[in-house]
C-alpha cells in the first residue's frame, strides 16, 4: 500500500528554501564555468589570490582585455569570456554585490584596451553594456 505524504505548506511570509544561499552562491555556477572553459587561470588565479570572488573575476577582465589585445587566443576562447561576462551581468540583476564586482573589476580592465572595448560592445549583452557605457562616461 503506498501511502502519499502531505505536501508542506510554508506560513504566509515565510521565506522559500533555495538551492544556494550565502555570499558565494550566486557566483557558484558561473565558477564552474569558468574552471571548465579557462582551466589554467582558474588553476593560476586561485593558487594566487585564494577564494575571493571579486579578485578572481578583477584577474579574468585584464586576462581577458589581454590576450584580445594580444590576439594571443582563439576567437572562440574569447567569445566564452565575453559569456562569462554576460553571464554575471545577468546575475547582476538579482544580486548587487555581483553588480559591483562586475564594474569594478572586469569592465574597467575592458575599458583600459582600445581593441578588447571595440569587441566588447559587439559581444556584451544589453546590461552589460549598459554597465560598460557607464564606465566609459
């Protein structure tokens, strides 16, 4: 006989678990992605500035803005990092911390690099620019 379990009813106003809570949770995903598509300077960054989030993505815009002014990477390589920008963008939307990591840090190095500023404005979603725009103001 299979019994059916009552479905758990939440008071009204009580906050919803989610799958990630906490400071890194937002970041958790887009980490990932960034291991798996820039393995060694993820390796690199890490070994050098630890588990802070905001220095690791500081390195991935001037690691970025570098090897496009270098010419130095595939034009696929450079598109992924253009989706990891896009993608905290998106995040940015939800979390404002991520936001601030995303203007502060690897769009100014976008900024800095006449040729990685060109490909950006080609590459970046809507929002980003926006923040891009903003920062070339």
């Amino acid at each position: 006989m299979i019994k059916m379990m009552k479905k758990l009813e939440l008071p009204a106003g009580a906050p919803r678990p989610s799958s990630g809570s906490g400071p890194t949770a937002p970041l958790q995903t887009l980490n990932q992605y960034l291991e798996r598509n820039f393995p060694d300077f993820f390796a690199e960054a890490r070994f050098q500035v630890g588990d802070d989030d905001y220095f690791l993505y500081a390195r991935f815009g001037q690691y970025l803005a570098r090897i496009i002014e270098q010419q130095r990477l595939h034009r696929d390589k450079i598109n992924r990092g253009f989706t990891v920008l896009n993608r905290m963008a998106r995040i940015s939307a939800r979390s404002p911390r991520v936001r601030e990591m995303l203007v502060s840090g690897p769009l100014e190095y976008i900024v800095d690099a006449p040729r990685a500023l060109e490909l950006a404005r080609k590459r970046l979603s809507p929002v980003a620019r926006t923040y891009l725009e903003s920062l070339c103001e």
